[in-house]
C-alpha cells in the first residue's frame, strides 16, 4: 500500500470522522428523517424516500433489512458516489501532475543551466589563457557544447563519439601550433588523431584528462536524463490512470462506504478508517499504479541520490573546462614524447 499512501492521504475526505470500533453496532432507527434531510439538501426528490423504513428486500448493493432507499435511489446513490469518488482522485492525481511537472521543469532548467554555466566559464578561463588563439579555435568548444545539448535534450546517443571528436579535432589545432616550424599535410594530422583512439592507448597526448572527462560526464548526463524523463514518464501515468473507468466492484465498495449509511436512515453513521483505506486501495490498485509505481518511486529516489554523490552534473559540469586545460597541459608538457611516438 506504501505506493499509493499520498493518494490514499488525499482520499480520506471520503471518511471524514472515525467511525465506530469493531464490535459496536449503530442505534436502531424507525425513522428516515435525517436520511430525507440529508438527500433533500442533494436535491433527491423525497418523493422517492419514505418517511420510515420500509423493505429492503429490492435492493441490489446494500444489505436487504429495512431502509430508506427505493430501487432508484441506491442507483443514484451509487452514481453519486462514483462521483465523489472520481472528483477526489482527479484532484489527487492533478495534485501529483502538477508536483511531477513542476519538479521535471526545475530539474530540467537546472541541468540546462549549467551546461551553459559551464560553456560560460570554459570560455571565460580559455580567453583569459590563451586569448586570440582560443578565439580562432572556439568553434569546437561550441559544437562540444552543442553535442552534449543534443544528448541530453533530444537523442540520448553517441555521447562518447561526441567526446572522441572533441579531442580528435582539438589535437588536430593544438599540435601544430606547438611545432610551428613545421607544416603538417592533412594525411598527417588525420593519422596523428586516428592514433589517439587505437586500442593499446599507446599514444596519450592528452594524457589521462580524456578518459576522466567521459567517465565523469557520462555518468551525471546519464542519470540527469534518466531523471527528467523519468518525472516526464510518471506523470503521464498518473494522467492516464486518471482515465481508467471505475469498475463495478469498485463502484459497490464506494456505496457499502458511503451510500449505505444514508438507506439504513443513519447518515450521520461514519465507516471506519481501516474500511475507508481498504475501499480506496482497491480503487484505486485497478488503475494499474501497483505494484509497478513503488518501483518507479524507488528508482527516483536512487537517481536524486546519485545525483548528489558520485554521479553529481553540477561537479560534472564544473569539470568539463578543467579537465580540458589539464589536457592541453599535458599535452605542451609532453609534446616532444608524442612526436617522437608518432
């Protein structure tokens, strides 16, 4: 039941007091008075309710005694409790619409944020650094930026190619600028590129900063997209559930909670909590939410927790300018090795 406890918290209007304990009876009544009040007030016809009790022996949900209700008023009874019943879970369910689309916005605007918090910054720490020469070489900081948008918003693949062509094209810029007395043909920059990915990892020009980069950011994209579809998905089930029609079981079960009462001419007659709960989760277990959506919560709260720890975007989204220049580092450092391996 844990996986429907906030609608079931939402649904206990259907139980507005407690109702009597187990072993206590209600008192007996000769009278339909308060029942002709009450259905009065809804705008029942009392032409339809007697003024004391009369047979039961027509009715179809509520016990056969004596009663309040005609054959029409129990089945108006009953429609108007499948409509409480309905209004109560539409304004659940849009409650936990709302609170899934709001959170799915804000995560979603926060992840967005810092990609762009981050290309701010890599700009910024580059121009401080190298001025003009990361100004003519820009464009590829861009379109890593712009593949790790596309990623994250649109595809959800080739993450990894994105990143490989990043520093592919990245070697292709820096390494002549490190030997300018040197012309280097096409041929050769695209071998020297081709190098860097082999198997062996033989050749390193960046150094390790490559491989921590990808682990780092495939990891926090990863799980923040699975996170903001997953509120997306989430949502959309509740909406749908909201949907399924209310089986006539459940429709029963809503009368004996609610409706009986008003025949037995004790309106004032509340169900008990446990009776109240029972009827709401059974409701509420035929529109497919169990037990399929404690998973769903449960895998939520593991993403949100990856998100804070190892798998955090916003440390990953702070690294990306970082491990980048640690590269480039490493690569004016070790220069002369690299050219002697190629």
């Amino acid at each position: 039941m844990s996986a429907l406890r906030p609608l079931l918290l939402l649904l206990l209007h259907l139980c507005p007091g407690l109702g009597p304990g187990h072993g206590s009876e209600a008192k007996v009544v000769r009278s339909c008075a308060e029942t002709r009040q009450v259905l009065g007030a809804r705008g029942y016809s009392l032409n339809l309710i007697p003024p004391s009790l009369i047979s039961g022996e027509h009715l179809q949900v509520c016990p056969q005694e004596y009663t309040c209700c005609s054959s029409e008023t129990e089945q108006k009874l009953i429609r108007d409790a499948e409509v409480t019943f309905r209004g109560l879970v539409e304004d659940s369910g849009s409650f936990l619409i709302h609170t899934q689309a709001a959170r799915h916005r804000k995560f979603n605007e926060f992840f967005r944020e810092m990609l762009s918090i981050s290309q701010h910054s890599l700009a910024q720490l580059f121009s401080h650094s190298y001025g003009r020469l990361y100004s003519q070489h820009a464009v590829i900081f861009n379109s890593l930026f712009s593949g790790l948008r596309d990623y994250y918003e649109k595809s959800g693949e080739g993450l990894d190619d994105t990143l490989a062509d990043f520093w592919a094209q990245l070697l292709e810029r820096a390494f002549p600028l490190l030997h300018p007395q040197y012309s280097f043909p096409p041929d050769f920059l695209l071998c020297l590129t081709r190098l860097t990915s082999t198997a062996d990892g033989s050749l390193q020009p960046f150094g390790d900063s490559p491989r921590r980069l990808r682990l780092q950011i495939s990891r926090a994209l990863v799980a923040a997209r699975a996170l903001v579809q997953g509120l997306e998905t989430g949502r959309n089930v509740v909406s749908e559930a909201l949907k399924v029609p209310v089986l006539e079981g459940c429709r029963q079960a809503l009368m004996r909670l609610i409706g009986c009462p008003l025949c037995r001419g004790v309106p004032s007659l509340m169900p008990c909590r446990g009776f109240c709960l029972n009827v709401a989760h059974g409701c509420l277990s035929s529109r497919g939410l169990e037990p399929e959506w404690g998973g769903y919560l449960d895998g939520l709260l593991l993403l949100a927790e990856k998100l804070q720890g190892p798998f955090s975007f916003e440390l990953a989204a702070e690294s990306i300018g970082v491990k980048i220049s640690e590269g480039l580092m490493h690569l004016q450092e070790n220069s002369v090795k690299v050219s002697a391996k190629v």
